[in-house]
C-alpha cells in the first residue's frame, strides 16, 4: 500500500524520536478524548500508549476525504476488544503530519 511518506513513518516508527519527525511543529494528535500538541508531546504520548497497550497497528487501506487521507488499521494489543480497526485522519503540511484524529 502506497502512503504518503510521513503516514507510513506513522505506522512504521519504531521509537518515539523517528515518530516525531513524521509531524510539523504545530501539529495536534486527537486520542482518546485528549489532544496533544507539538512532535514531542505527540512522541510523550505515543510511548505512553505503547507502555500501556503494548498495541501494533497495521494498515488495511486508505482512502482520501476533503483533505484528509483516512487510514483503516488494524490495531491488536493489551486492551479490551482486541484486536480492532481504527480510523486514522491524516492532515498532511509541506508533507508532515500536521493533525490526527483516532477514532474507532
């Protein structure tokens, strides 16, 4: 599957420094009804998430809508009603991640 390069880094990070390259200076995560603002609060965020649900994601497909480019993923780890497919929404700048919202 073909992903802009900043999504597959999304997917494909492997440590919470290659992630937040993958994002713009202003950049805002939505998860869990928290948002997180700025490559090293998101990094914060996503090392936490790995501790506490020690998740994998792997894409399914994609699609684009308006400007947002949607990533179903399948997402299995230690939390409730795993594994499950995940609705990613890409905002892409200058070909960084400047929003995401994860919802189910």
């Amino acid at each position: 599957m073909m992903l802009p390069p900043a999504i597959a880094a999304y997917f494909n990070a492997s440590g919470s420094d290659t992630l937040a390259t993958a994002f713009a200076p202003t950049a805002q995560v939505l998860d869990e009804g928290e948002t997180h603002i700025g490559p090293q609060a998101i990094a914060v965020w996503w090392q936490a998430a790995k501790a506490k649900y020690n998740h994998s994601a792997t894409p399914i497909d994609h699609t684009t809508e308006g400007d947002k480019t949607i990533v179903r993923a399948h997402v299995q780890g230690d939390f409730p009603g795993s594994p499950l497919v995940l609705r990613f929404a890409f905002g892409l700048q200058d070909g960084l991640i400047s929003s995401l919202r994860i919802t189910a």
